[in-house]
C-alpha cells in the first residue's frame, strides 16, 4: 500500500471527528466534539504508535525516465524489489533494461507525516492575487497559534495609489480542518475591512467547462510526461569480465506507440511545462482558453 493509503483510516477518523465540532456556548478557543469520534481517533493514533514505521521509497526506472513510489513498512518488516513490483501502476520490463530499486531511511514515526502547513501556506500567500496593479512591499511571519488559522500581515500598494499614499495593511489567513487540507484562504484590508484579491492556487473555471492548464506559478502547460518502451538495434556486444555486456547500439529506436503510458510518481500523473520542467497534477490549474 502506499503511504498515504495506510494512513487513510487515522485521516477519516479525524474528518468526521471535525464534523462533529460545535462551540455554541463555549468560549473563545473552546469547543465540544463527538465523544465517539474522538475515542475513535485516539485508537487509530494509538493502534499506528504501537507499529512503528520507517519510510521506504521504490523506484522504477525506465529507459529515460522513472517512477517514484512511498510506502510505510513495520519496522523489521521486509519490503524489496519484489514487493514493489506488486504496487506498480505500469507494467514492469525487466528483458527491456527496466530496474526496480527499494531505498531504505530511518524509523520514523506517523505523526512525521503531519501536512507542513506552515509551506501550504507560503504557497498559498506567493500565488495570490491581491488585485490589478498590486505589489506586497512587505510581509510579516506566519501566526500559527491557532493550527486552524494561519494568519500574517503583509503590506500592499496599487499603481493608482497617490504617491504620498501609505501601503495597505493586510491580513491574510489559511484556514485547515483539523486533517490539514486547506478549507479556505482570503485577504482582509484591515482599514476597510473587506476582503480583497483572489486565490491563484485554484481552478479559474467552473467545473464541467474547458480551459486552459497552467501551473500554479502561471506557467503554461506543453502536455503530459509519457513514456512509451521501443527496440534500439544492436550491432554489436562485448562481455566484461564482471559479466556485464556493453553494447554498441546500430542508431534509431523503433517505438512501441500502442504502450504509450502517463507517468505517475504516487498515483499523481505528471505534466511538462512550457520550459521543460515536470510538475505533478496537483501543481496545475484550469484557466479560461
């Protein structure tokens, strides 16, 4: 299984712990939870305590290319090539010069795999637009007080703004459920009190309409990372004393277009940008064509 996988129970005991929340009557950093939901969530953190883990990461590699797989072994369990090669999401050619690798790190525990919410949030404050014209001079650190509300202050100005104007006070917010997955971000001008700008980490299109895909740093799109197996000519081969073959290949690769797959690194397919570079689905967005 993979690794977010395993930890699939813990996080949806927790989603439906947070659905129960309700702070009526309570004070200001108080609130009631289900006694039910709540029990079931201690369980599961004490059921993944009592199994240590250490974090294992398979590769497969192809001809030019490779995919990338994290998985949580029980400490002292055994996990090698042949256990990945029955997690992988495309087919495995080892008679076409394809490697299967298991990387090995330190025992770690569940709670290391807590969301950074600290760099979703600095994410989030880099792509966002504050409106036409805007530019932050300047930003404060995050509060992170409230693990549900990252909050920081940044200071603003337009290009309309007169020149003798001050720089527009901001404070911006990252909200989270108790899971760490983002439930909203917003900009409030503190003067005016009223939200401003827009997020640009997420779809600028309604879902079912077409658009166009950029990354979340406004970079378009050039289309997906595929790989496809093919059959280079040989012409000629030389053992080496260690057994392995050198090859000397005759020049062309005769490709294989009907196994054209997607590449995927943990079931997310990855997409190639105008430049060059590889980012994974969850980097891209949908804009108006």
């Amino acid at each position: 299984m993979y690794a977010q996988q395993q930890l699939a129970s813990l996080i949806e005991r927790i989603e439906a712990l947070a659905a129960t929340e309700d702070n009526t009557g309570c004070g200001e950093d108080l609130t009631v939870v289900g006694a039910a939901e709540f029990k079931a969530v201690i369980d599961e953190i004490a059921r993944l305590r009592a199994n240590p883990c250490r974090l294992v990461l398979g590769e497969h590699q192809h001809r030019h290319s490779s995919s990338f797989y994290t998985f949580l072994v029980p400490a002292g369990g055994k996990f090698d090539a042949s256990d990945l090669a029955g997690h992988l999401q495309e087919t495995y050619e080892p008679d076409l010069e394809e490697a299967l690798t298991v990387q090995e790190t330190s025992p770690i525990l569940v709670e290391a795999c807590e969301p950074d919410r600290e760099a979703i949030a600095d994410r989030i404050f880099e792509v966002y637009d504050f409106g036409d014209g805007a530019q932050v001079l300047d930003h404060g650190r995050w509060d992170t007080s409230d693990p549900l509300d990252y909050t920081k202050i940044a200071y603003v100005e337009y290009d309309d703004d007169p020149p003798e104007a001050d720089s527009h006070k901001v404070s911006f917010h990252v909200r989270f459920d108790a899971a760490g997955k983002v439930t909203d971000a917003y900009a409030l001008e503190c003067d005016k009190g009223q939200d401003i700008g827009r997020r640009g980490d997420i779809d600028k299109v309604a879902p079912g309409e077409s658009g166009k895909l950029i990354t979340k740093d406004g970079e378009e799109v050039a289309g997906t990372y595929e790989t496809m197996p093919g059959t280079s000519g040989i012409d000629l081969a030389t053992r080496q004393p260690d057994g392995t073959l050198d090859l000397e290949y005759a020049g062309g690769t005769d490709v294989c277009w009907d196994d054209q797959k997607t590449v995927k690194v943990n079931g997310e397919r990855q997409f190639v940008t105008a430049s060059g570079k590889i980012v994974p689905e969850s980097e891209v967005i949908l804009v108006p064509a």
